[in-house]
C-alpha cells in the first residue's frame, strides 16, 4: 500500500523567467519548470489571447517542465506572455513580456495600492531583474501590484496582475519526514537519521525539529531549540543504560509539519564492538586456586557492545546454570558461581563471549585443593626385628590439587595402650621405625599431609610383634645343570622354597672330586645370582656338587645335585645329513642335493663329503677332490649311461657323521624333456567312520616317470593285508586304500613321496577315523523307593554332539519335566522324580552322533581388488556345516596355462570368509576355488564363475603441466607445476623424492649455470611422459651483490657560453653504488686545470668518475661551471637516482661530500601505516623457516640473538629474536614477555608480530626499527 499526495500546479525555479527583449529575426525559447500531481494542463496566452502553435511556434508540456520555443521572431510577436497551469486540485500561472522596444531595459518600477484607493505606491528603488520581494505589507490585507519597464527611451504601459492578493503564506507546513533510525550510539549519545519529507508544504524545509521521552514516560522534551539543517544528528546528554523514544518533524516558513516516531525505544550504550575478555593471558590459561567447600568465582571482565552472549564450559562440556550453579552478566563482568566446589570440580574451564560482530574465548585452569586422600593400601609391614620394622605404602591417589609435603606416622604400643608420633617429616612412601622394644605389639597409622590439611590415616591390617622374624633358610631347589663344556660345568638353582622368614643374601657351592671324600669349596665369594661356573675341571672324571644358601640366621641346609656329573668333549661328529636327491642328469655329470644333520654334534658344520660307487664295486670313493660348503653339488666326469650310487657325509671338528641312505643306482644319461615331479593333485585330510573304507588318492607329473611310495606316521606302506595301493603310471596317478578303519588310525598321518632321477616332492595329510558313542560298561538294576528319585549317570565315550532316545520296555520316553536327559562332559545324567509302581519296567538309552563333513561354501565367488600380484576372493558360510562347527577354509588358486586341473592351494587355514590370494604372476589368466573344513572333513569346492586375469586395473599417469621456475636463490630453485590431467586410476608420485606434491625446491645446484627442468609423473603403473622441459635458467642470486659498472659513460659535449650543458652517465650495482661528481675546468689556453694529482679512490659500493677517458670535454672558451646528473640503477626501477637542477641544495651536498647510505633504512616499513591497526600475534608450533628468510645477524644480547629476516608471503622485513629455552620455567618466562608485548598495542611501542616455539628455543618476530643503536641516540649531545 502507498499514499500519493495530491498537489495544485506550482512553479519550481522563476530565477530564469524574465523579460525577453529580441530582434526580429532571431529565435528565443522559454523552459519553465513545476510541479504538479496529477499532471497539469498548460494554456499559453499572448496579450491575453491564445497562443496557437504553428510553423515558427512549438509548444511542449512535460511531466515536470513546460516548453516554448519561437522560431524566427517578428515584431508581432511582442506583447505580455502568460502561462496557466491547471489539475484538479487548482490552477497558476506567470506572465513575462517578449520586447523589442530595440534598446535595453534599464530597470523595473514596481508599485502597489490597496483596492478601494486610486493611490499607486512605490514598493521600493528600481528593480533591475525580473523578481522583487515585496515587504512591509499587512498579513490579511488585500494588495495589487504593477510592474512598468524603463529604457534609455522612456517608461512602458505598466503590467497590473489580474486580480488582488491577499498578504498570507502561500505554502503548508511540510509533512512528517521519513521515520528515524538510530544508526550509532555511545554511552551519553545517540545518532539518529531519517529522510526528507516527500511533501515539502510548497515551501523548502529549513530544518528538522527533534523531541525526546524516555521508555515509560510520557512527556515529550525537545532536544534542539533551532532547526537542525541537515536530516542526521546526534542527541547528547543522555545516561548510559536508559532507553528512549524519539520523533521528528520538519519546517519551512509556515511551521513545523507532523512528527515521525522511531520504533520502540533505543538504548543508549557504548558504540557496538566485538566482545574482548580483559585481563587474560593470550599464551596461557589463567590459574585460579581454590579451596575445597569454598565457592568457586570466575569473573570474567570485558568489554563488547551489545552486551554478548556469555557461554562457560568445563573440559569442553557447556555448563548450564542451575538450583546450584550460577552466571551473572553485570557491569561488564560476566561470573561463574559454583558453591562449595569438591575435587571433580578441578579443569580447564572456558568462556565465549559472542555478539553480532564477533566473539572472545579465555580459558581458565581451575585447581581444586583440599587436604590429600588416605594414602594407599595396603600399609606394608617388612623387615621385622626386635627393634625396629619398615613400613612401605602408596602415594594418595588425589594429592588435593597441592603436593604431599610429608607423611605422618605414629604408633600405638598395645601393652601400654599409648599413642606415639613417630615422624611428621618423612618425605617418601616408605619409613624405618626404630626403638622398638622387642616382644611389644605395635600398630602403625600413617597419614598424608599437604599444604591445606592432614589426610585421615590408613591403618596396617593387623598388630606386629618386634623380633626377628626368620630362621636359616631351606637348601635351594631345582638344581640342575645349565651348560656343560670339555673343563666346565655350570650350575643353576632356585632359591629355597622356605627361605626362613629373611631374605636370601649369598649362596655356597661345594665340590666333590673323584676318589675323594672331601667336599671342597667351589667359589671364592658369597654368589649372588642363581647360577655358578666351576672351572679348571678334567674331561672324562666324575664330580658331585651340593649348593646352601644364607640369610640374615646363617648358612642353611645343603642342596645336592641328583647325579654326579661326568664332563665330555664340547663336540662330536653330526648326525648324517637327510635324504639325497637327484635334481638333475646329464650326459656325464649330476646334480645332488640334500637337507643339513638335525645335530651339528655341538659344533659348526665345515662341509659336506660326496661319495660314488659305480654299480658292481664295493668301494666308495669321493666323488669330489674337495668339501663342499653348500647343501648342494654337481658330480661330473661320470661315465655316460653307467650306473652310479651316491652318499654323502657331514664334517665338524670333532669328524665325520655317518653316510646318508644312498641314491641308489642312477644312471647317468641325458633326459632332454626331464621334469623334476611335482604334486598335481596332493593328499587331503580324509574323515573315516570305524571298521569302513579309507582312500587317499594322488596325482602328479615327471619325467621320466616316478617311483611312488605311502608311508602311515613314517613308516611305508605295502599292498598287504587291510592296505591297497594302486599306481598308474600313464595316468600318472596313484591310490592307497584302506578297506578297513581301525580306531589306531584315528590322527594317524598318512605321507606321499614321488621320486625320479632327477629329484622328489612329497605331501602328507591327516587321517581322522569318527568314533561313535560308547558306553563303557552295562548300568546294574536299580531298586529305589516309592517317591524317591531315580538317578543314573553314566560315563560316554565318542564325539558329540550327541542325540539321546531313552525308552522304557521298548516304548520311546518323551524328555518332559519329569524325565530329564542332561548331557556332561565326559557323562548323560538320567533323572525321574517321585517314583511311582508303573515306573518300574526295563529302561533302554540309544546314543547316537552324526559328523559328517560340511557342504560346500556358499556362492558366488566373488572376485575383487584385482592387481598385477594379488585377487581378493570372497564368499558365505556354507548353509549347512555337517554337523560339526567350520574351522576353516582351504582356497585354491588354478593357472589356467597349466590346465584347467592344475590347483595350487594357497591357504589351509583361512578363518575368515574373504582372503586376498598373493603371488600372483602378471598377465596369467587365474581361476579360484573354495572348499570348507570341520573336523570330519573338507567339502566340495566352490569354483569362480569366470577366471580373471592378474593385472593392474590403471596405466601409468599423464604428463603433468610446463614445470614454472618461480624462485631463484644462490645455489637452488623453486619449480610449480600443474598436476596430470588423468591419474589413470593410480595415486601419482613424483620422480623427486621425496616429492608428493606440485612444488619442489632444487637444491644443490652451481652459481652461474645454467639449467633446464622438466617433472615426470609416477604411479604404480609406472612413469608417465615428460611434459616439455623449462626454458634454460641460469642460477643466479637475485639478491647477491654487483660489482659497480658504466653501462651508459660520459660522451664529449659543446655548448655555448650561458648556455646549460647536460652530462649523464648510467651505472649499474647492487647495493646503489655511492657517486661522486668532479669538475674540471678548461682554461683559454686549452689546457685542463685538474685538482692536484688524479685521484684514484675505492669506497665500499663507490663509483669514482675521475677517469680521464670518462671525463667530460668542455668545448667552452671560457671556464663555466656546467649542471651535472648522473643516474643510478640496479636491478630494481625503483632505485634510481639523479642529481641535478632540480635539487641544487642535494646536488651541492653531493657534490662535497655525499654521505654513506645506510641500506637498513630501506628495510623500514610503518606496520601502522594508513591508519590499519595491526593484529595481535599468535603462538605457533610450526617451522620459522617455512614461513621466513632469516638473514644476517644485527644484534646480540644476554639472552639472545637478533636477525634481519624477511616474511615469505609478503616479502616484508621483520626483525627476529631467538631466545634459547631448554626447560619449560625458560618457556613460560619467553610466554610472559609475549604476552605482555601482545597487550602493549600501540604505535609508539615495538610491535611483536609473530612467535614460534620449538624443543630447544623460542623466536618472537618484531617490526623492524632502523637508524641505528638506541643507546647511541640516547647517548648523542646533539
């Protein structure tokens, strides 16, 4: 909704509207601004008859302007003009004269009368514009007016208005202003604004009037007594905290319009800031102590407008308040209550301050004292003698927030019923009581005490009696020999199993020689451990030894050793090495191999002996000249297809082992497609029910074709009896059958070892037999009473889980509450209370188990993370597990290169229903199968649906972006570089070690060379392509020194007598080299006046103009004194400088003596420039150097070194303290400098603007203040 105001026609601006003198001839046009709503029709008049617009006469009436424009003026034309503008809501007009009286007007002549009266009265002097304001007239009364135009030629016919007017305002009070906002406010003040009124009364507004009232009053008090001009203004005088209301109304001449009122009241209150908690430390949690059952206050001062949110929290967790716990806010201190605070109440404790402009968190360290606990039990009593005991306990677990300054102990002697104090200052949990008197009975309380109070005592569990406590000690037990050498035996023991009451201090060994009966002493000192070594002993002799131990009564028993002991050589010949095998046979040589002796003899084996025997010889003869080291050999020189049998022996340094079995008789022959046999199929474990028939089966794969033999538990087997074994060699394939389980089998291991010439494999499985359920002997016949209960148990032997069918004379029994079967381990319980006469009868038990292997795993077969050496199979649980709990699962892998058939297991032991099969080849095309396990057995295989191929499943990465070489330092450089496009699938790494990301600093490289870079991207893949190398780069310090240089000399210049002469040089060098300027002067004669000898003068970073190949020739007739610039340049624009007319004082200055720059002064900058206040710094755990370039050192102190450094992100120059701090007392010092530094804010005092803390020092980064030392500055007179 709106309102539109209407409003009659009135004219805006008249300051332009005049009379309009012309020639004839020439145009004129006439704008005339108004306003008006709605839109007002215009009507032009000429001498009061219409104006009609034609060719020459255009009229244009627009919302807010009215138009006229005269083309080619005539003397017809002349006359009085008048304007009428007219709407609904009224009319009005303004009349001017269009002249050509052909001379200027001079002036107007404006005069009034009365009506009724013939007098025309003079308002004034001559007017010489358009508009007179006319004074002195009688408000009400009515008044006519005319205006007469005067020239050189005389005066014209007057111009008389229309009709009287009467003297009133011809305006309204403008209307109510737009409402006022509060848009700033202080604690006395508030600032108001609002918008000018849409409706001005038709008169401009002169100023705004503002009145005020405070919340809950009603009386309005003006706040300005003038008009205040502008439409914004700031009350003063008012009270910190006190809402008020305020309105405002404009006026003009007519008065002041109506008020418009702000909404709802203001606040007068500081201007809104962020909250700011003050009084904290900004390194630190401030420490607060209090007592425990005191009240615990954490008052929090602060400043923020509006008043902010206050948000306390322990430990993280926000506290509410509560019946107990209490936050106020008043008077800019927000507070915490907590009555009568217990030790939980100690913490790190918070508070957020939080308003719309921001928020403040302070943390706060609360430490709860109160006297300590009880100190821990139990209160030990040791170390008992007649007159005095130890007493050993445990700290208090709470120390009551201050530490144990020493514990309490008295006693309580039981005879005199008295208590004594024993000690108040001991220290450590543990205290000698002395001057016992023995044979009293004594109770100890001990009791903590800190620096708030004394803990309640803890007491020892029962009285002691002073005296000693112990006898000699038992003999030790267990001695048995620990090492044995050819002259040494080692004896161990434990200590006795009694050692009387008193700890065991010493031991005593004793020896008896042979042929003597005497028992000698062993060892030259008491034995403290537990073990003793006799030496200088003789092999082959027997010796006896006995040990006793002592305490605190004496020497004990003796212990004897259970045997005599007879020493032996340290070493002995091995045992022979396992079974040799063929690997390999050639045309004339062999390839043996064999497992080491399961006994070296005690020592080192040296080598290995190779015999031979050809076939029809009973000799054997080395096979080779020399020892072999290995546990392998190649024979050759043997004669091609003779027949050879092979053995071989171990050697230590005490001999030769016995020989191997043999080889048997191999002939030597070539084999071109031989294959060493492996294992197609293995043996598995194979469950059998007792008395039924047992098969393992096996298939393999040799050349020439393998001698198979069946071993059960190590022994072989042969067809005979209950055992069957069938081999097949074109099917390469053999079965051994059991036709019938014995319960002896049951756990047995059944073995399969295939050989040939060229070598053997094995294989073995469990053979498990499944016992059915026994019961081992017959229950005898039972008589019970009428309403007693029967019980029977009786014994089982089998595996279970059992099934039970209890009948009664051949009728089943239903296990109800009455007839309960329970099964034990190892027995059934049969129970059947309140026997009744129908109860008797014959009571037969059927015991039953079944355990049959489970079925197959449940599908599909899932295969996933598929790499170039590993698959991840997954599965379920099969739906049935036979019976008999799943205890694993055997996964198969199949390479499909070798047949379909060809299956490796993987795993025989798999707990889990997933498994990520390794070692697969790269490229091979796999097949899986899963089989599970119970203890009867192994089910069906679950096979792969489809096989896969072992693969990695991404390619190496693209190549990464054009490496850019953004930072050049002396002896390295800074690549960035763009990621690849495409990872392919695989995580990139990149070629630099230890490089993982897009940047990376060169280092290591030489001054002055020059380079090029380029970035190989990486993934398991591989190496992707190299994207185009840098441009070449040459490594050069950027900010190193430059020996000064011309790059632009002097040249010869002519000039006229009077004339300016300019002379420019351009050098180069880094610092800005110092410059020097001479003059000299050429004399009539033509010879060059020099100023003494020519000097040659070298200054640090000086340019010295006074060579005579760079001086300039003045081609003058008469000596003249000519305007120098030299200009300077490094590599920085920035740098330059010139001398010259522009400064002459400077120029003069140099000229004598230019004084040295001092660099430092560059590296100053104003932290505070601008106005910008600069933000407190922060504690950082992270490397300076990261973050900052330290240079040279500047400064050194008592407590630390000072150097220039510069930040890396701004390239600013700070200054930089290094404190060293070893301890952490050094730490908090440095933490307490900072934080006072962090709270002196001000321009005027150094600004710290970073910290960094590590193990071994701390760094506080500070503005940079040039112009030398300050104690010189102070020092200066001047």
């Amino acid at each position: 909704m709106f309102l539109i105001h209407l409003q009659k026609p009135s004219f805006l601006d008249l300051h332009g509207i005049k009379d309009i003198t012309i020639k004839a001839g020439k145009d004129f046009e006439v704008h005339i601004p108004y306003k008006a709503i709605p839109k007002a029709q215009a009507q032009w008049f000429i001498d009061d008859k219409d104006l009609v617009a034609d060719d020459r006469i255009n009229i244009k009436a627009l919302d807010n302007v009215i138009t006229l424009l005269n083309r080619k003026a005539e003397r017809n034309d002349a006359g009085f003009y008048k304007l009428v503008l007219k709407n609904s809501e009224g009319s009005n007009q303004i009349q001017f004269r269009k002249n050509d009286g052909g001379s200027d007007i001079k002036h107007y002549i404006v005069e009034r009368h009365e009506p009724g009266t013939d007098k025309w009265t003079k308002v004034g002097p001559p007017v010489s514009g358009t508009t007179y304001d006319v004074k002195g007239l009688d408000e009400g009364k009515n008044y006519e007016f005319r205006v007469s135009a005067e020239n050189e030629n005389g005066l014209s016919e007057p111009l008389i208005i229309d009709a009287a007017i009467k003297a009133k305002w011809p305006f309204k009070p403008p209307e109510a202003p737009g409402k006022p906002e509060c848009i700033a406010h202080t604690s006395d003040s508030i600032t108001l604004q609002w918008t000018k009124p849409e409706n001005d009364g038709g008169n401009p507004v002169r100023g705004y009037m503002i009145e005020k009232k405070e919340k809950g009053t009603n009386r309005w008090i003006p706040v300005n007594r003038e008009p205040i001009p502008g439409i914004e203004y700031t009350v003063p005088g008012l009270t910190n905290g006190k809402e008020y209301e305020f309105r405002v109304a404009a006026t003009n001449k007519a008065g002041s319009g109506d008020y418009a009122q702000t909404d709802g009241s203001i606040q007068a209150r500081p201007p809104d800031v962020a909250p700011h908690a003050v009084g904290f430390r900004a390194f630190g949690p401030k420490e607060i102590i209090v007592h425990a059952g005191e009240d615990l206050r954490i008052p929090v001062p602060f400043i923020g407008s509006p008043a902010p949110q206050v948000i306390f929290a322990k430990d993280g967790e926000e506290i509410k308040p509560d019946d107990n716990t209490q936050i106020t806010i008043k008077d800019g201190i927000a507070e915490l209550i907590i009555p009568k605070v217990k030790g939980g109440s100690s913490g790190l404790y918070s508070c957020t301050l939080k308003n719309h402009l921001g928020q403040d968190t302070v943390q706060m360290k609360v430490i709860v004292v109160d006297k300590p606990d009880t100190p821990e039990g139990p209160l030990e009593i040791n170390d008992i003698k007649p007159d005095s005991c130890v007493l050993t306990w445990k700290p208090p677990k709470n120390d009551g927030g201050s530490p144990i300054s020493s514990y309490i102990i008295e006693k309580f002697d039981t005879k005199k019923d008295e208590w004594q104090k024993v000690s108040s200052f001991c220290r450590v949990p543990f205290y000698e009581v002395t001057g016992l008197k023995e044979g009293s009975e004594y109770k100890f309380p001990v009791s903590a005490e800190n620096l708030y109070g004394q803990s309640i005592p803890l007491e020892c569990e029962k009285s002691i009696i002073a005296k000693n406590p112990y006898t000699a000690p038992q003999g030790p037990s267990n001695i048995e020999i620990g090492k044995q050498t050819e002259n040494s035996v080692t004896l161990k023991w434990n200590k006795p199993k009694n050692d009387g009451g008193s700890k065991v201090i010493a031991y005593q060994v004793e020896i008896r020689k042979p042929d003597s009966d005497i028992w000698e002493m062993a060892n030259d000192f008491p034995i403290k451990g537990n073990d003793f070594t006799i030496d200088n002993l003789q092999t082959g002799k027997s010796y006896e030894f006995r040990v006793k131990a002592k305490n605190a009564a004496g020497w004990g028993e003796y212990t004897k050793l259970d045997r005599p002991v007879t020493l032996k050589p340290d070493s002995v010949a091995p045992s022979s090495p396992g079974m040799l095998e063929v690997k390999k046979v050639g045309k004339n040589h062999i390839e043996l191999a064999w497992t080491s002796p399961t006994d070296d003899g005690g020592a080192k084996i040296t080598g290995y002996i190779i015999e031979k025997k050809p076939i029809g010889s009973d000799q054997w003869v080395k096979a080779l000249p020399y020892m072999s080291v290995d546990n392998n050999a190649t024979i050759t020189d043997l004669p091609e297809n003779g027949e050879v049998e092979f053995r071989v022996k171990a050697v230590n340094k005490a001999g030769e082992s016995e020989p191997s079995s043999t080889t048997g008789p191999v002939k030597i022959t070539e084999y071109p497609n031989g294959r060493v046999p492996t294992f197609v199929k293995k043996v598995t474990d194979t469950n059998a029910s007792m008395n039924s028939e047992a098969i393992f089966t096996i298939e393999y794969d040799s050349n020439p074709a393998s001698e198979v033999k069946w071993f059960r538990n190590g022994l072989e087997l042969i067809t005979g009896g209950r055992c069957r074994i069938t081999t097949n060699a074109d099917e390469s394939k053999s079965i051994s059958t059991f036709t019938e389980t014995w319960d002896s089998d049951n756990n047995s291991r059944i073995s399969c070892e295939i050989i040939n010439l060229l070598g053997k494999d094995s294989c073995e499985a469990n053979f498990h037999v499944k016992t059915p359920p026994k019961i081992p002997r017959e229950r005898d016949e039972q008589r019970v009473s009428l309403g007693d209960t029967l019980k029977v148990e009786m014994p089982i032997n089998g595996k279970d889980p059992f099934t039970f069918k209890l009948k009664k004379d051949d009728q089943s029994l239903i296990d109800d509450d009455r007839v309960r079967i329970q099964e034990y381990d190892d027995y059934i319980a049969d129970r059947i209370p309140d026997i009744a006469r129908n109860d008797a009868g014959k009571y037969s038990l059927n015991i039953a188990n079944d355990s049959a292997p489970s079925v197959s795993p449940t599908g599909p077969l899932e295969i996933s993370n598929i790499s170039k050496d590993h698959a991840t199979v997954s599965w379920k649980p099969p739906k049935d597990d036979g019976g008999s709990k799943i205890t694993g699962y055997i996964v198969e892998k199949c390479d499909t290169s070798k047949g379909s058939d060809a299956s490796t297991p993987v795993t025989q032991n798999c707990k889990d229903t997933t498994f990520t099969v390794p070692s697969l080849l790269d490229g091979h095309e796999y097949d899986f199968h899963v089989m599970a396990m119970n203890e009867n057995g192994t089910s069906e295989p679950l096979r792969s649906s489809s096989s896969i191929i072992a693969q990695l499943p991404f390619k190496p990465p693209g190549s990464p972006g054009q490496p850019d070489v953004n930072k050049i330092a002396n002896n390295s450089v800074k690549l960035n570089w763009d990621k690849p496009v495409s990872d392919d699938g695989g995580p990139v790494t990149v070629n630099l070690s230890p490089c993982q990301l897009n940047r990376y600093v060169v280092a290591s490289l030489i001054e002055d060379h020059t380079y090029e870079f380029r970035i190989i991207a990486e993934n398991e893949a591989g190496k992707g392509t190299p994207f185009d190398a840098t441009k070449p780069t040459k490594i050069k310090d950027p900010d190193a020194s430059i020996a000064p240089d011309f790059i632009k000399k002097l040249k010869d210049t002519h000039g006229n007598e009077g004339k300016t002469i300019r002379l420019e040089a351009e050098v180069i060098g880094t610092p800005i080299p110092d410059i020097e300027c001479y003059v000299f002067f050429h004399l009539k004669s033509g010879k060059i006046r020099k100023p003494g000898k020519n000097p040659e003068k070298v200054r640090k970073s000086g340019i010295f103009l006074e060579k005579p190949e760079e001086l300039a020739k003045l081609g003058t007739s008469e000596s003249s004194e000519p305007t120098n610039t030299i200009q300077t340049t490094d590599s920085n624009t920035n740098n330059k400088r010139r001398l010259g007319k522009d400064d002459d004082e400077l120029s003069r200055r140099k000229l004598k003596d230019l004084p040295k720059l001092d660099n430092y002064d560059r590296c100053f900058w104003d932290i505070w420039d601008k106005g910008r206040e600069s933000q407190p710094a922060t504690l950082q755990h992270e490397n300076i150097h990261d973050y900052y370039d330290i240079l040279e050192e500047i400064g050194r102190g008592a407590f630390g070194v000072v150097h220039r450094c510069i930040k890396k992100s701004t390239g600013k120059t700070y200054a930089v303290k290094f404190i060293p701090t070893s301890t952490s007392a050094d730490k908090e010092i440095v933490r307490r400098e900072m934080d006072i530094m962090t709270q002196l804010n001000h321009p005027k005092i150094l600004h710290l603007h970073d910290a960094f803390e590590d193990d071994m020092e701390m760094a506080m980064i500070t503005e940079f203040i040039a112009g030398g030392d300050l104690f010189d500055r102070i020092a200066d007179p001047n």
